[in-house]
C-alpha cells in the first residue's frame, strides 16, 4: 500500500490551508467527545510526559489551551492532578499527576494505548469526507490541460475523464508494461483541491487511527503561525484535530486480503487502524493487478457491492458491534487480464473498461527521448530506427511504454560498467534487449496477450 506524489499536480484551488479545516471548538461540548474520555487523554499524555505545561498539554492533544484547561481544572476537583509549578502567565502552569491520577492513567493504558491529537466524532468525519466528494465536472478541457505533460493519446485521456465524472468503478486493463498503474495514479491530477483528514476518529469509545504519513501528504503549513499565537485563545483558529492534505493515492497489489478492508486492532496498542480504502476517502483506491490477488475478485465485488451502491461501508469492532462508515472514493481496478477472463457479475459493476494497450511509433519515441534525457544518453536517431524496426519489428514485440525506459536504464548501466562514454551504440542496444527480454531471436508472443507476472504494471 502505497502514496504517489506528483510533481506537476494542480495547484490547490484554496488559498489558504486554514480555509480547509474546520473552526476550532470553542468548548467541551463542540468537541464531541466525552469528559471521561479526554480526562483518560490527559492523564496519559501527563504519565509519558511526566509532567507539563498546559500550552504543552494543548499542542498535545491538538486542542485549544482554554478547553484542555477546563479538563484538568476538573482533574483538580477529582484529586487526580495538582499544580506543582506556577508561571507569569496562565500558559505556564505545569500540572502532574497525584497518586489517584498515576493510577487513572495506569488504567487508561491497560485499556487503549493512544495518545496524541484527541480524535474527531465519526459523526464530524463522515460529514467532512461527504463535504469534501467532488461536486465540479471534469471536462474535456480540464483533462486535456492536465495531462497535456504526459505521453498519452487524446482518445485515453478523453475515457479517463469521461469514466471520473461518472464516480463509478473504472477498469484498466492491458498487457504488462503498457502503463497502468502509472496511468491510475495520474488521475489524482483530476481530483479538485486539498482535502481534511482526522489525525483520528472516536467510534463508540474506541479510537481508530486514520492519518498516516504512508497515505496523506499533509499541504505546506502556510498558516502554522496561527497556532503558535495566543495559545489559550482558540477563536477563529482552525481545529488542529485536522490535517490539510493533497487528496490521497492509496493502492493495493497481490497481498490485499478481505482482513485488510476491515479495522485492524492492535491489542498492544489497544485501538484500530483505519483499512486502507477508509483512508483513501475523498481521493483514489487502487486495486492492482486485479486477479492475482489472495481474495478472487467475486469475493471482493461481494464485499463492495453496498458499499459502492450506497456510498456507506460497514466496519465491526472488537466487541461485535458495526459503525457505518462513508464510502466515498474513486475505486480503479488495473489487471494483466482480459475482461472476459473476469467475473461476469464483477463487469457488471464496473461502469467503465478502458483498454491500455501498445502505444504508436511517434509515442514511443517521445517516451525514448524523454528515457535519453533522463539517463543522460544522446538521442540518435538511428539508434532509435533500430529499436523499432529491428528490434520490436524483427522480434515481433509490440511497444509498449516501459520499454525505452527499462532498456535504456540498461544501456547507461552496461556503460558505467564498461568505463566508456555513454551511448546508444547499437551493440549496446542490443545487449539491452537480450537482458531485458531474454530474447534469442525468435519471435515472440506478442505482449498484448501476455498475463506473465515478470512484470507488474
């Protein structure tokens, strides 16, 4: 499972981060969250910390210094924490735990391990992920614009765009090599803007970890300064509870089982990670190498079908009950496979089929240019005649994107190796190919029907 950056992705279309989040809130009350539950926060953040200021205790738990002060002022009541040092201003209070507090937190532990920013109410995410699903068409001068620095023909882009407005699962499907997964991934380009994401979510009492730094990539903090200012004056200021984040890529290959698409309980930790389709919320889930995964695809079709028709999933905690969750996301399946070697009721619900196959001669030598330029090898023409009418003709190998670049990358390797200057010398070239296809001469199947798993797109 993994995210993919982009460096030449839309700009947000906000202008400011801290438009993104939601307000702060102003009392107890507006976070959701029960007293008991942030007393447990508290006293466990004070038992690791071993003591600390209240500004500290904010920054913390992600909350304003006002609310997180009206918590330990009622731990003081309790007998559960005392002041042991004052400060010039009200920031500066440290407080520690008593020996009644020592053993709250004791207990707290034994039954959840978390700390860290207080969680948002599953109530509060799941409005913010439907707030935040694309309402703004993609159009076909949107798509063009976007993918105008990628080596792709109109006609795929136009499908790719028609296939996102329809928010309906979309299938990819290709010989190995042809570009699948890189294609997959680019459609992040024609989501619109950033999004919020909950470092975590509070489902009936049980915390459930949906930030990570292997899904989201949080914005450049344009707006950081605002929680350095007037730490115990939360007005106005955005609930540090969120993270504004690029939309997430998520994907998922051979090792995706149907255990993952359900929480997953750390009984050390003592809380949930969120599965990795929740995380991918508000951005795309891919699902790779369709087919070849541990779960058949009819097995997983059965467990998305009403997730995808509803817009809603649901997840079961430890104790048995089930919490209802949004589903919302782009869902892209890429496979090696034909779609007639699929299951007939999983292509029924696959809205859009869009074949990724060989590219043309004047694609392939943009993408051999651009290999040339990247591997610091001079373009040559002739070399590149070569590849095509002797090598891929002679060899009766279709071309497909990754092979400039899995052969070039070869040459400027063998290069290195041999101490000389590099180049597209056709000796090279060749040497390339054999290594790369293990091709003796013989002509060969031609890869568009090939599902051999030497090569994952």
């Amino acid at each position: 499972m993994g995210l993919v950056h982009f460096p030449h992705a839309l700009a947000p279309r906000t202008s400011s981060i801290a438009s993104l989040l939601p307000r702060a809130p102003q009392t107890l009350e507006e976070t959701g969250l029960p007293g008991p539950f942030l007393a447990d926060l508290v006293a466990k953040t004070l038992l690791q910390a071993a003591g600390a200021k209240l500004v500290e205790l904010a920054t913390r738990l992600c909350l304003g210094g006002a609310l997180v002060g009206a918590v330990c002022q009622a731990m003081r009541r309790d007998g559960l924490l005392e002041v042991s040092r004052r400060g010039e201003q009200e920031s500066d209070v440290v407080f520690e735990l008593t020996l009644a507090g020592r053993a709250r937190a004791l207990d707290a532990f034994s039954r959840s391990a978390y700390v860290g920013p207080a969680p948002v109410t599953l109530e509060d995410y799941a409005a913010r992920v439907r707030a935040q699903t694309p309402s703004e068409p993609v159009t076909l001068r949107l798509a063009r614009a976007v993918f105008a620095d990628l080596i792709l023909a109109d006609e795929l882009v136009d499908k790719l765009g028609t296939a996102m407005n329809s928010a309906r699962p979309l299938l990819l499907h290709g010989p190995a090599g042809s570009g699948k997964t890189f294609i997959a991934r680019s459609l992040q380009r024609l989501l619109p803007g950033p999004i919020a994401i909950p470092h975590a979510v509070l489902a009936q009492d049980e915390v459930i970890r949906l930030y990570d730094v292997q899904c989201h990539r949080p914005l450049d903090a344009d707006d950081a300064a605002l929680a350095a200012r007037a730490p115990l004056d939360n007005r106005a200021r955005p609930d540090a509870r969120w993270v504004a984040c690029e939309r997430p890529v998520v994907s998922c290959g051979g090792e995706l089982t149907l255990e993952m698409l359900d929480l997953g309980f750390d009984p050390r930790a003592g809380y949930y990670e969120a599965p990795p389709h929740l995380k991918a919320s508000n951005g795309l889930f891919i699902v790779d190498d369709l087919g070849r995964q541990r779960v058949t695809p009819r097995e997983l079709m059965n467990r998305w079908i009403v997730p995808m028709e509803r817009r809603h999933d649901h997840l079961t905690l430890r104790g048995g009950a089930r919490v209802e969750v949004p589903f919302e996301m782009q869902l892209v399946f890429s496979s090696n496979l034909a779609p007639g070697a699929l299951d007939d009721a999983f292509l029924r619900r696959i809205g859009h089929k869009i074949e990724v196959g060989p590219v043309d001669s004047h694609a392939y030598a943009r993408i051999f240019a651009s290999a040339c330029e990247d591997e610091g090898l001079p373009l040559d023409d002739e070399a590149l005649e070569h590849l095509i009418e002797t090598l891929h003709g002679g060899r009766g190998r279709a071309l497909l994107a990754c092979h400039p670049r899995d052969l070039l990358r070869l040459v400027a390797s063998r290069a290195r190796y041999l101490e000389v200057p590099p180049s597209l010398d056709p000796g090279l070239m060749d040497w390339a190919w054999h290594t790369l296809f293990g091709d003796d001469g013989d002509a060969r199947r031609d890869a568009a029907a090939s599902d051999s798993p030497r090569r994952s797109s």
